[in-house]
C-alpha cells in the first residue's frame, strides 16, 4: 500500500526542523509529498507499464481513508472498486479521487475539520462540488474562509471571500443531482433558494452545479432568461456561476473523462467591481492559472 502521511502527523513528526510558522510547514510538506510520488511514478516498472494513473489512484483512496476511514470510504463509494465492465463505477472511482484531491489540498486551512465534519455527514457529489468551489476560489488572490453552518437565514452562505477593491463577497453554492429536470421554474426555485440564505445589503456569488442532461440545443437561452427573472427578484445575488461537467471518451487513454464547462451570468444589481473580479476568476479558468490554489500530489 502506498501511505501519504496526513500534514498533522507529518509536523508532529518534522517538529524538530524548526519551520518558523504553518505556512513554512506546508510548502515544505507539499513539497515533499510531491516529489516523492512523482518519484514513484518514474520507477522502471510503472513508468514501463504506464500505471502512473493505477498508482495514483491507490495513493488517493488510502490517503482519504486515513482522514474519512476505510469504513466510511466503502459506503460512499461501493461500485469505485468494481471494474468487470464499464459501468457506475467510473463516476464513483473519480469522484473518489477528487475528493481525496480536495482533502489533502484543504489540510493547512483553518477550517479543515469543518469541511471533513461537513463531508461526512452529507450528500457526497454535493460536498464534493462545495470542495472544487472552494479549490477554484483559491486560485484568486483573496482571503477565503468556509463559512459554519448556522441554520440562520441570511448567515447561512457557504463561503465568504474578500476580495482587494470588492471585499466581503459572500458566496453560496448548490448543487443539482443529476436527475433533476429542468424548467425555469427550477432555476428561479435555486437562485431564490440561495438568496435566503445571503446576507441583506450586498450582492454575493452564487455557484451552480447542473445535470449534463439539461445541455440541449437552444437550452442556454431559456436558462439565462430563467437566471435573469430571478436575479431581478433578488438584491442577493449579483453573479451566477454555472458548472457543467460533460463526459467524452479519452481515446488516447481508452478511458471515460470528463471536462468541465464554466457559463458566468451577471445580474443588474452586480457592481463593476464585483463583476470585473468575476471576470478575473473566468479569465484565470480559461487559462488554467492557478498559481495561489493549492495541489495534491496524485
């Protein structure tokens, strides 16, 4: 088995290297962590057989089991494991791996075993899709704090980012199962749903996950109409984000992937402030730039 020691075991166990304070600590642990498995990956047998992918993934589900528990990993995941034919358990196998990802990326954070507690107890693809909001906020040059659920209207958002020249912009995020229909009134349903639970007096984010089936020709004109009408309800929300993710056949690799899509939706109560620190974010996805988001080795 191939362990990857959690960054709290690894500092207990580093302590005498004298690192002047966490951040310190991190870079060198991630650092390590990084070289050491690109290491294993570059070992003649698996670089030979091209098991760079197998490896990681073993690395991936013993290091969330360290964290979550094998217990709770075989719950959430019963078909990752079960390969005789293409089938559900490519859905589950990936999103066990991101969400191991997400896991060791979120170690140093303040908020760490808020999110694990959060993870556990709730839908897995939703606590998921929370986890990648939260990785890609990460990419911006901004503070960024996960927010404790309260149960309290207008302080119960998900996430609360300050931004230079914006400041507080509270952030909420919903997440669609795949069986959701769509309809307008879905949309408007979602968007008046997350505005509850913004803050009054400032326009915030909302990120939206959404079922691949809702792709469909001439679909995204009814969507923004349907976001338009509910952002004109609402002084809450001023930015919608919509996620879709849509699988294609990897032919280079033989494998099921999935590449995501970003559609960014701006409401007549968004600022020029709020709305260009949008753009900064799609910029930097269109590109790829992620130079302040953290990465996990495998």
């Amino acid at each position: 088995m191939i362990e990857i020691p959690t960054f709290a075991a690894w500092a207990a166990a580093n302590q005498a290297e004298g690192f002047p304070d966490e951040a310190t600590a991190w870079a060198v642990y991630s650092d390590r962590m990084y070289r050491g498995m690109q290491a294993l990956f570059a070992h003649p047998e698996i670089a030979e057989n091209r098991q760079e992918a197998a490896v990681a993934e073993i690395a991936a589900v013993a290091f969330l089991e360290s964290i979550l528990g094998a217990v709770w990993v075989r719950e959430r995941f019963p078909l990752a494991d079960h390969r005789e034919e293409l089938g559900p358990w490519v859905q589950q196998a990936r999103q066990r791996q991101e969400l191991a990802r997400r896991v060791f990326e979120f170690q140093s954070e303040p908020w760490f075993d808020d999110f694990i507690a959060y993870t556990k107890t709730n839908e897995v693809a939703s606590a998921i899709f929370e986890a990648d909001v939260l990785q890609t906020l990460m990419s911006m040059p901004a503070d960024i704090a996960r927010v404790t659920e309260s149960g309290v209207k207008g302080q119960d958002f998900d996430i609360l980012l300050n931004l230079a020249h914006v400041g507080d912009v509270p952030v909420e995020v919903k997440y669609k199962r795949d069986d959701t229909a769509f309809s307008e009134a879905t949309v408007r349903n979602t968007v008046k749903g997350a505005a509850k639970q913004l803050p009054r007096g400032r326009a915030g984010w909302l990120f939206m996950h959404v079922p691949t089936a809702w792709v469909r020709p001439g679909r995204s004109d009814d969507y923004h109409e349907a976001l338009g009408e509910a952002l004109r309800q609402t002084s809450r929300v001023g930015v919608v984000f919509t996620v879709i993710d849509r699988p294609f056949h990897d032919q280079e690799t033989g494998k099921i992937r999935h590449r995501r899509f970003w559609d960014v939706f701006r409401g007549d109560n968004a600022s020029q402030e709020l709305w260009e620190a949008a753009l900064l974010l799609r910029g930097l996805l269109d590109k790829g730039w992620d130079f302040f988001a953290p990465r996990a080795p495998f």
